[in-house]
C-alpha cells in the first residue's frame, strides 16, 4: 500500500501549527485523499498536543501511525478524512 501524503512539523511553532494543518487537511480533501499523515515528532509532545486538540475540534478520526510489523509510531499520526 502506498504510505498516505505527509505532513512534517518539525521546526514548527506551536503558534503555526493549527494553520499549517488546516491548509494540509483543505488541499488533501480538494485532491479526495482518504487518509493523510501528520508527523509531529516526539519532542516535548506540545505539537502533537497542539494537532491532536485541533483534529478533536474538526471531528477528524486518527490514530498513531503503525509500521507493516506493528510497531507503533507515536511521532505519526494518521488522520482519516473518508466519511
């Protein structure tokens, strides 16, 4: 299967944070995607915060992303858009 398109904020201010994933969400559900990633690292875990609080607001499902031998990746969040 071919990995959904990503989003990585790394470097990213909190502050631009809820922008920057509402553009990515907008342009993905223009081009009909089902499914997206959004790569918010590991860090101090204030930007996952900050986009898991923003996709609750939304009612967008996600979940952290699983690897084919499933180990799970807490840096990656899939995000479904499909209804």
């Amino acid at each position: 299967m071919k990995p959904a398109p990503l989003l990585d904020l790394h470097g990213f201010k909190i502050a631009d944070v809820p922008d920057a994933v509402d553009r990515f969400l907008v342009q993905s559900t223009r081009k009909g995607l089902k499914r997206i990633r959004i790569m918010t690292g590991k860090g101090t875990g204030q930007v996952k915060k900050a986009v898991e609080e923003y996709l609750r607001l939304g009612g967008y499902p996600f979940k952290p992303e699983k690897s084919e031998n499933g180990t799970i990746n807490p840096g990656v969040l899939v995000v479904f858009l499909d209804d």
